[in-house]
C-alpha cells in the first residue's frame, strides 16, 4: 500500500511559477516511477510528467517541455513538479501517482498507474 499526498497548488497569474510536492508513504517508494498527471473541469486526466526510480530519466508532456521540471528526493519519500511560465491552460487538479511498470499500459496512461494522491487545485489567472 502506497499514500500520497499532493500539495502546493494555488492560484496565481500567468507567468508565474508554483513547486507541487507529492509526499508519499507506504512500500518501497523508491522503487517507483512516479508520473504527475492533470485533469481540468469536462477533460480526460492527462499525463504531464513522469520520473524514473533513480531520477536518471524524465519525461513530459509536449506543452509543459521547457516550462516544468519533475524530480525526486527518494530520502525524503518526495517528488516535486517544478512549474514556471503558467499559462491559464495549465489550470487543472494536479495527481501524482505511482507506477508499477506490470499494467502492460505507458507511462502516458493514467490506466498504467495504481496508486494516486487526492489531488491539488492549480489555478492560472490572465
């Protein structure tokens, strides 16, 4: 069993910036990928970022390429998404979640993920 808990959402104006961490708790943390995904109000979830183990691979969504870094801090049981340059279509519910790499689905798919925080509230103002 695996918890997560997201924080760090808020609302702020575009071209601003905002760091969400995702705490986790629970089994062997470290041995995850973690992805961040997103879901703004009548939309699919989206994938937005994802992360390898050992931090040595990272991955993203074409529209957030040069604007979010994702990282870890396996000591700390922590995954950050570093956000900068918002734009309003960034506003969404942000999830982090674990994945487990045995769904047979991408790291793209929300399908591949089992674990998943609650969710934080990102807001973009024009």
């Amino acid at each position: 069993q695996v918890h997560l808990a997201e924080s760090g959402g808020g609302l702020v104006q575009a071209g601003d910036s905002l760091t969400l961490s995702c705490a986790a708790s629970g089994r062997t943390f470290r041995s995850y990928l973690m992805g961040w995904f997103r879901q703004a109000p009548g939309k699919e979830r989206e994938f937005v970022a994802a992360i390898t183990w050992s931090g040595g691979s990272t991955y993203y969504q074409n529209s957030v390429k040069g604007r979010f870094t994702i990282s870890r801090d396996n000591a700390r049981n922590t995954v950050y998404l570093q956000m900068n340059s918002l734009k309003p279509e960034d506003t969404a519910v942000y999830y982090c979640a674990t994945y487990p790499g045995t769904t047979g689905r991408s790291i793209q798919s929300p399908q591949g993920y089992d674990y998943w925080g609650q969710g934080t509230q990102v807001t973009v103002s024009s």
